[in-house]
C-alpha cells in the first residue's frame, strides 16, 4: 500500500467528491498501482487529463506510485504552453470525427453544421460507442464520466457545458476545431457529406423566396434534403464568428 498525496486542478475539481475539490488529500494506492488507476479511482477519466506533476516531474499515466509521493494532476492548458513538459494524452486526431452519447443529440447537430462527421445514434449502448470509437477513430463526446473511465479508450471529451451551443463552444476551443471548420458540407440528419446541385435541377422544390435570394444548393445523397445558407445558417455563424476568423 502506498500512501501519496494529491492535488487536481482547475475543471478536474468537478469530478471529485467535495471534501478533495482544490485542496490536497492523501489516497491509499494498492501496491504497483499506476497513478491513472489512482486518478480514476477518484473519479476523474484519463481523457480529462493533460499533465501529471509527481515530486516535481512529469510524470506519463504509467507512472507507479509510490508511499510519500505528491502527485499534481492538472486539466487541458489553455493559457500557457507545456512543450517541455510531458503530455500524457495522445495527440488530437488529425481529422477531427466524432461519435457523441444520447444525450448530446443538440451538440451532434451543431458539430455536423459545422461539417464535422459526427456520429449519433440515442440507441447506440456504451460498449458499442466505445468499440465505433475506437474502430472509426472517433473522439467519444459525453456527460457520462464512466464511459471515458475505461482502458480501451484513448480520445475522448467530457462535456461540462449543459446547453448545446456553450457545448458547442467548449468543444470547439478545446479542440481547437475554428479552422477546421466546413459549414454547410454535411446533412445534419444522416451526417453524410452534401454534393453541390445545381439550381434548376431543385427550383420546383424550393418555397419562392429562397429561388429568389439563393444560387448556391447542396442535397443529401441519403435523405434527398436540400440546403442552402439561410437565416439558422447565418445566425449560428455570427455566433461563432471568434472561430472562423
Ligand atoms: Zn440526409
């Protein structure tokens, strides 16, 4: 058994219980533990954390800890850069995809708005969200921490936020996703890309005044819903416009 003291940091507080928030406390690891099954058996899922600090180094979540230890754990920096230090999570994936759990239906949309692939499904169990995940390369989105507690998966984000446009905010800066944006590329109801179509071959479906006011349309080879940059359109850009500048 050994005896170390811990500390987390920023956001990490809301996974722990109350009397360990933003103070030190002493947790008993069994022998050999790795300091991510310490950190997890307080609650906090490994996806969540971007630098342990143990006696004053950093540490990787391989780390065994030891009687005596003083392990500092802390969040995704944003403020200040950590290069020299070691990262514990793995690089973001190069080609942002996403597969988000049931109760994220609103952010699902918003981020295929935005032309990320996003895959929901409100049906889809925990274990089969892990394994598409993992298979399909996807960064698991959820509020539930224990689906991110788990050995087999290696990206994913906790959502603090409960509306889905400050979701939305959150995760777009914490995965620095503004410049990867591609608005209206993607059918918000079966996330499939959209394919440019000419106007004629569509002006006997559109109301009038979108013929009108619109020249550029883009249909969903799945559904056959058709889109163009209309008002919900705009006003989601304008709320997003610190992204895409
Ligand atoms: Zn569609």
């Amino acid at each position: 058994m050994a005896l170390a003291v811990f500390r987390f940091f920023e956001e990490l507080n809301d996974f722990l219980a109350p009397p360990r928030r933003k103070r030190e406390f002493e947790l008993a690891c069994a022998e050999a533990a790795t300091v991510k099954n310490a950190i997890e058996s307080v609650g906090v899922p490994h996806t969540e954390v971007e630098l342990i600090v143990a006696n004053g180094d950093s540490v990787d979540f391989g780390y065994r800890v030891r009687d005596g230890d003083r392990i500092a754990v802390y969040p995704v920096f944003e403020a200040f850069d950590i290069t020299p230090l070691l990262r514990v999570r793995p690089e973001p994936l190069r080609d942002p995809r996403f597969i988000a759990d049931a109760q994220l239906g609103g952010l699902a949309r918003r981020l295929r708005m935005l032309g990320f692939d996003t895959l929901y499904d409100n049906h889809l169990p925990d274990d089969e969200i892990r394994r598409r995940a993992a298979a399909e390369h996807r960064t698991i989105l959820t509020r539930d921490r224990q689906l991110l507690i788990c050995r087999d998966v290696t990206h994913g984000c906790y959502v603090h936020a409960l509306k889905p446009p400050e979701q939305l905010r959150e995760i777009v800066e914490r995965l620095q996703l503004g410049g990867k944006a591609r608005p209206f590329t993607r059918c918000l109801c079966c996330n499939v890309p959209l394919q440019a179509v000419d106007k004629a071959a569509v002006l006997d479906r559109l109301p009038p005044a979108v013929a009108r006011g619109q020249t550029q349309f883009r249909r969903c080879a799945a559904c056959d819903r058709i889109y163009w940059p209309g008002d919900h359109f705009r006003r989601m850009r304008a709320a997003l416009g610190e992204f895409f500048l």
